[in-house]
C-alpha cells in the first residue's frame, strides 16, 4: 500500500504471514506448489543451518512458512499494516501487551520471540505480542519484500477490477446491439414473418431488420459483417443506422439507396471493412419481391409445391469499393410460398468430422416444418442446426422465415 493511507485512522491490516508446522519441508513444498498451484516466495538458509520456506497463493494475499517445528513450538502469525505506531497504540489503548514498542528493525524469521533468531529475511518496523494462550503475533510495516508481495497483490486486484471492467462493459455492448434488431414488427395483410439472431459470443456482426418503407412496403434485411466480436457489433452497428438513415428512397430506386448504403459504409470504415448483405423490398398488395444480394448467400423461396429457387447475388460486398453497382431482381410469391433469409452459421455449422449442415439440409428442414408458423419454423431450424454439430458454436446464427398468405 501506498503512504497515501498512512493518515487515515484506521491503517491498513491484513495477515501477512503464517508459520505452517511441516514434517518435511521438500514434501510439503511440492503439495503447494504443484496441486495448490501456489508459488514459491522465499526458500532461504539460516545462519543455523535451519531452512525457511514460504509459498504464497497465485495472488499474493499471505505467506505461508512451511516451518519445521522445535517441541511446543507456538503459533506464529504476523500482520502487515502500514501504520505501525499507529496500529501499536490503538490496539495498547484497547489492553494488549506488547513485548516492546516499534522498532526500526527487521523482524526475524523462524520463532519470532526465540532467543538466538537469524540473520533477517523481512520485516521493517515491527513489534510483538502473545494472545491469551501465549500464540505469537507480529506486527510488521513495509520493507522490500511486503512491498514485492503487495504489488503482486495489487497486480492481481487491478486484473481482476480491469476484467470486471470489460465484462461489464461487454454487458452494456450486449444490450446496446439488442436494440439494434427489430423491437416492432410492422404488420402486413399478405406475409407472415419472423426472424432470430443467436450469437456465438456476447456480440456479433449478423444483422437483421425490419423496415417500414410506407405505401404498403417492407423492406426485410439480413446482413453479415467479416469479422467477430466487438469490432463486428461496431461495424454492424455503423451498417445499420446507413440502411435507415437512406431508406427513404428504397421504394422508389432501391438500386440507388443501396449505393448510398454502400458509400457511407466505404466512408466510415476502415478499408478492411465489407459486409455481405441482402435486402428485400415486399409489396403487400401485390406479393411482388424486388431484391438485392450483395454478395450473400442465396435467399431460398420454397414454394407452395415444394420447389426451390435461388435468389443468388446480384451485386458484390459493400464497403469495399467506392465506385459500386448493383442490380436489382424480382421474384413474384403467392400464397403458401416462403422466403427465408439466412447466414453461414447456420449453412456452414459443422461436426466434428468437418461436415457441414449445408443448403440442402437446410431446404429440407423448411420442407418439413413448411406447416409451423415462422416463429415456430425458427425455433425448429435452429434446433436441427445445434443437434447437428453438438460442438460448441462458432458463428453466428440469423435467419429470417417470411411465408405469403392470401390476404
């Protein structure tokens, strides 16, 4: 500690070191060392042949001295406090007998009290004293070797503080990106829809969106930014506000509004930095799908009969030229034809042999669950797509069922 406390009326205190009575010294340093996991403090001789060990836990809290006993050997514990005159006179004041004042001297190790102690390994500032049942007790200030054991302390405790820190933010990070996706779903009279997004860490770069484009229209988004973690959720984050800051002209050029999209992504970003996206505009009244794929992967429309279509990219990435074109597809869905949107976590989810889940699963596990509400189709799918791998998942899984309805 530092000598900012030093003031203050109740000093720092704390154990600092523990004689540990041992029948073998090399047997009980390998019992702390190896299975405790402790490290080695301070392994010395005495001037009488006598050898001191002491071990510390990883954080540096105590010392135990692994001591080899001499016949009714008392406890010995020792406190470390910064203000030694100080923690003297209060606990003097409160009737412990000390067996002298504070010294400017190092305290010995071994008995601490024992005629004929060592040459000394720590102390500073010290004195001594009994409790009721003759248990030896010192009272030390900071030297060169409480200062080592107490910036490993402080080590410990800022790495822990600097961890909670992190996660804590990491947290905020978590619920930020949440209100990222859909909080409303605007109602339609022709499309059923739902989406899901589960990360593989607390933050990811899959997006998926919903927006209300007006005149009966509805823009479904599905997006998946290169890269993971924190700086995918910022990059996600930045694609987001581009598709709803620019959406105004999406109804009527939609090629148009994804070029400001992209822009604004070269712009902000680093050079690194693309996202593969797809982004459909659906017509309420007349079941008319207009969309771009940019360098995603192809949407699927099963249809009513159970055939499968590809809407495959029309478009590269976004965010890494700046002089970008894109085209636009159509696609016309009746009643009972569905829409799914989806990223490769889901795709290329993997066992532990390396196979993927792939496309053709995935059109087979829309075929079968064809009748659940979309909802209940996500639930399904990402169901299937964990019990296929059974590995820990790697990336992130979105993905978002639209299926048509006469109105």
């Amino acid at each position: 500690m530092g000598n900012s406390h030093s003031s203050r009326p109740d000093p720092y205190l704390r154990i600092h070191a523990v004689n540990v009575y041992v029948r073998d010294q090399d047997e009980s340093l390998r019992f702390y060392l190896d299975q405790l996991g402790f490290v080695l403090a301070f392994d010395a001789k005495l001037q009488s042949g006598q050898r001191w060990v002491a071990v510390a836990p990883p954080d540096g809290t105590a010392v135990l001295a692994l001591v080899a006993p001499k016949p009714d050997s008392p406890t010995s514990i020792i406190f470390v406090t910064e203000n030694v005159p100080a923690k003297y006179r209060e606990w003097r004041e409160r009737g412990v007998r000390f067996s002298h004042a504070p010294r400017l001297r190092r305290v010995h190790l071994g008995h601490p009290g024992e005629a004929g102690t060592e040459e000394p390994v720590w102390g500073g500032v010290f004195t001594r004293f009994r409790d009721v049942d003759g248990n030896s007790f010192a009272l030390v200030g900071f030297d060169e070797v409480t200062h080592e054991i107490e910036a490993q302390r402080r080590a410990v405790a800022e790495r822990q503080e600097a961890e909670r820190r992190v996660a804590q933010e990491l947290e905020i990070a978590t619920q930020v990106q949440a209100r990222l996706f859909p909080q409303t779903q605007p109602r339609l009279r022709t499309l059923d829809y739902a989406g899901i997004c589960v990360q593989a860490r607390q933050v990811g770069g899959d997006y998926y969106d919903y927006i209300d484009l007006g005149q009966g229209r509805l823009g479904l988004v599905i997006g998946d930014i290169a890269g993971k973690g924190i700086a995918a959720a910022l990059l996600m984050a930045n694609l987001q506000a581009n598709l709803r800051s620019q959406c105004a002209t999406a109804v009527d050029e939609p090629g148009r509004f994804l070029q400001s999209v992209n822009r604004l992504f070269f712009e902000n970003t680093i050079e690194a930095a693309y996202a593969t996206l797809f982004f459909a505009e659906y017509n309420d009244r007349s079941g008319r799908l207009r969309y771009a794929n940019c360098g995603h992967l192809p949407a699927l429309v099963v249809r009513s009969d159970g055939s499968c279509e590809r809407l495959d990219p029309t478009a590269t990435v976004v965010g890494i030229f700046s002089d970008w074109e894109c085209s636009v597809g159509e696609c016309q869905l009746t009643p009972g034809d569905m829409l799914t949107l989806y990223t490769d976590g889901i795709t290329e989810s993997f066992t532990a042999s390396g196979e993927d889940f792939g496309e053709r699963r995935l059109i087979e596990a829309l075929r079968q669950s064809r009748e659940l509400a979309p909802q209940a189709m996500l639930a399904s799918i990402v169901d299937q797509v964990r019990r296929f791998s059974g590995r820990e998942q790697h990336d992130d899984i979105t993905l978002v069922i639209a299926r048509c309805r006469a109105g």
